[in-house]
C-alpha cells in the first residue's frame, strides 16, 4: 500500500510522479467491490474455503488461519489476484446470502439479523414504537370472567415475551 491511504477504507491514494498508478488505482477499486454493497457467503468463519470464485467474500471469524490469519473480523474477498481484506468500521452492513438476513458491526462484532429502531412504519403507520410500561394481570373485582381474564394474560405474555411492554 502506499504511505497515503484513505481514511474510512483504508484505499491506496495515488501521489504526484509515482509509478505504476494503474496499480494502486485497480487495488482501490477492488477493494471498494468488496466492501460496498457487500454480500458475504459466511460469517464467522476461521478458515478459507478451499475453492473460492472471484467476488466472492466471506467475514472472517475470531479465530482465523491460514491465509486469512491475522483479520479477525475483517471481510475477506477472493480476487483474481488472491484475497483481499477490509477491516470493517461501526455501523458497515453486509448482507449474508445463505440467510437473507444482514449482519451489522457494532464496532466490536458482527451482529446477524439485529434490528435497531426507535419505530417502526409499515405504508407510513407505525405499528411498533418504544416499549410500554408493565401492565398487571387483572385480579379482584366483583364480577369474574375467567376466558376472559385467561385470554387477557396470554396477550399480555405475548407482549412481555416480545419486547413490547416491560414485565
């Protein structure tokens, strides 16, 4: 890499008379088709798959060995040159294939289908906002209706199981 490299993705700058600047600018932009839009294989994995295709990437796992030893955490992606890596920033995504869901860095780890929201719209409604407050399980009175009251308390641990009300 150069002495000069960008600050978020870390891309090899090219400087006034170097040479072979072709080089450093096709290692930028391959290395920006790994992380842009990135769409990984597998998460979490410590060892290179034995026969990757180009384009293809993976997020390495805590634990890596072999060619990918030394980027834990890193997105690893096979090139027609070898493997390439980018070491992710808080708040990168990357969709995973396998699952369809996508995985988030938290700035420590990647995170598989976490989804934080302050609400959530569907057609411009919200349907979820912050969670309430705990609601009790009706009790006394002096008229009881026990389907009633059962069916209250499956709805309310419905709610406390998801989130939506606190217990």
């Amino acid at each position: 890499m150069s002495q000069e490299d960008s600050a978020r993705l870390s891309l090899p700058l090219l400087a006034a008379g170097q040479a072979q600047k072709e080089w450093w600018h096709n290692e930028a932009l391959t290395l920006l088709d790994i992380a842009v839009q990135a769409a990984v294989e597998d998460i979490d994995r410590d060892a290179p798959p034995s026969a990757p295709a180009p384009g293809q990437c993976w997020i390495v796992g805590s634990a890596p060995t072999g060619a990918w030893a030394g980027h834990a955490g890193a997105i690893a992606g096979w090139t027609a040159g070898g493997w390439r890596f980018v070491a992710p920033r808080a708040g990168w995504r990357a969709h995973h294939r396998a699952s369809g869901k996508d995985a988030v860095y938290d700035g420590t780890a990647w995170e598989l289908g976490v989804v934080r929201a302050a609400r959530v719209l569907v057609e411009g409604t919200q349907v979820l906002g912050a969670r309430g407050s705990a609601i009790t399980v009706p009790s006394g009175g002096t008229t009881i209706d026990v389907e009633c009251r059962a069916v209250l308390e499956t709805i309310l641990i419905a709610m406390r199981k998801h989130g939506l009300i606190a217990s």
